[in-house]
C-alpha cells in the first residue's frame, strides 16, 4: 500500500470516529434536555442543582 492510499484510510478512519463520537455526545445531551425538561438557552447552560 503506498503512502496516499494508507493516509486516506486514516483519514477516513478518524472522520468516521469523529462522527460517531458527535452523534452520541447529541444523543446524550438530547436525552439530558428532555429528561430535565429544560425549554430556555438560559436553563440548558445552568447545571442541575446550581442555583446561582
């Protein structure tokens, strides 16, 4: 395999990883909003339990 070939593949690779790890952190932080039922920018920035 020449040197082209082999750094696309790493590329394509660490694209592929890079999406997956984006869906999921989505996935999660989609769950989180509805769990807590957060409707404003305001709420989704401010922790659970911090009422500063």
């Amino acid at each position: 395999m020449d040197a082209d070939t082999l750094l696309g593949c790493i590329i394509v690779a660490a694209a592929l990883g890079l999406l997956t790890f984006l869906v999921l952190w989505s996935r999660r932080s989609i769950r989180r909003i509805a769990r807590n039922g957060l409707g404003s920018v305001r709420e989704l920035h401010r922790e659970p339990g911090d009422e500063s």
